[in-house]
C-alpha cells in the first residue's frame, strides 16, 4: 500500500485538535479557582481588604506563571497539528499524555500557591512544567518524523532546529529544579521565562522548494 492510500485511510486531526482545545479551555478555567475574594471582618477597612489582597500574591503568580504556560503550548500545539495531514494511533496516545500532564498544572500551581517559599512545591512545580514540556517535544518529534505524518519532509537543518528547541524548554526546567533548593527566586524566574522560547515562530524549510516554508 502506497503512502497516498494509508494518508487517505488515516484518520484527519480535527477530533484530536478539537478535543485538545477543550481540555486547555478547562485547564485554564481551573487556574482561576484559586484565587478567591478574601473575607475581613470589617468590609470598610481598606488596609485589611489589602493585607489579604497581599496575601494571595502567591496565588496569584502562580497563576500568571502556569496561565502563560498553558496559553504558550496551546499555541504551539496549534501550530504543531496544523503542519500533519493526518493522525495516528501513537500519535493520538501521546498527545493524550501530553494533555494529561497539562491538566495536572492545576494542582502544582495550587500547592506553590499555599508553601511559595517551600523548596519541595516549588520542584514539584517545576516537575509538572517538566513533564508537560518533554512530553510536547517527544510528541513533535513523532509527528514529524518517526509517525511520517507531515505533507513534506522538512529539511533535515529545519528539523534540527525544530528539535533543538523543542528540548530546550524541559532541559530548562530540570535546571531550575535542580536550582530551587539553593534559591527559589531563580527556579521561578527560569520556569516564568522558559515559555517565552516557544513565543517567536520558527520557519521550518521543506525539501521541495515549490512548498511554503511551515511556522511552527
């Protein structure tokens, strides 16, 4: 059987990417139930409703640290099934893993959020950005080379790159876990930071030069 026949019996990604969008859109949603309006005792004092307000400050980060996450590989998984013309069985289970871990975010973020100084929530913190991360890669890399899913092989420089910086992210977050029981200021500005690698869009060259170039 020919690559065009298996390509016309394999199923398209719409369900997958459809599925996914759901389980981000709940992800996100459940960042938020975290932060809750404090109660005071006298709803007119200013300077009790801020001290309470300043108390969730590490909620709060917490949030904005796992929403821009979340938001960053949302994007990039966007981008990614947007280069496959069709899915298989392996592809699907491992994009199932990816969207476990990415659904776990939600409680890491609430125990960082409760012991913010406490060396152990904030590697298990980075353990759940970790994992989600790595999973993302070795799915990017299945789909576009081993599951011989994309249109046009791409240029072995581009997939090069393309893997290069796929990994970086979760190296990254093993770095600052190995760094948070020596300073947790400097593991959360690496977990805060790491998702900006994936922000800029990277072109991918296929081999033919008649095809446009793939942004992922």
């Amino acid at each position: 059987m020919s690559e065009k026949q298996v390509q016309d019996q394999s199923p398209s990604t719409d369900r997958i990417e459809a599925f996914s969008d759901g389980v981000f859109a709940i992800v996100i949603t459940l960042l938020i139930l975290e932060l809750r309006v404090p109660n005071i005792n006298d709803e007119r004092n200013a300077l009790e409703l801020l001290n309470e307000l300043y108390r969730l400050l590490p909620k709060f980060l917490g949030f904005v640290m796992s929403f821009f996450f979340v938001a960053v590989f949302w994007v990039a998984h966007h981008q990614f099934f947007h280069t496959l013309n069709f899915s298989k069985r392996g592809l699907l289970w491992l994009n199932n893993l990816f969207l476990f871990f990415i659904t776990f975010i939600a409680f890491p973020t609430a125990v960082l959020g409760s012991y913010p100084k406490n060396e152990t929530a904030i590697v298990f913190f980075g353990t759940s950005f970790f994992a989600a991360s790595l999973t993302f890669a070795v799915l990017r890399w299945f789909g576009w080379r081993k599951n011989k899913t994309v249109s046009d092989e791409f240029a072995d420089d581009s997939f090069r790159k393309a893997m290069q910086r796929s990994f970086l992210p979760p190296i990254l977050y093993l770095v600052g876990m190995i760094i948070a029981p020596f300073s947790f200021i400097i593991a959360i500005i690496i977990y805060f930071l790491t998702p900006a690698l994936l922000i800029i869009p990277l072109k991918l060259r296929t081999r033919s030069p008649k095809k446009d170039d793939l942004e992922v």
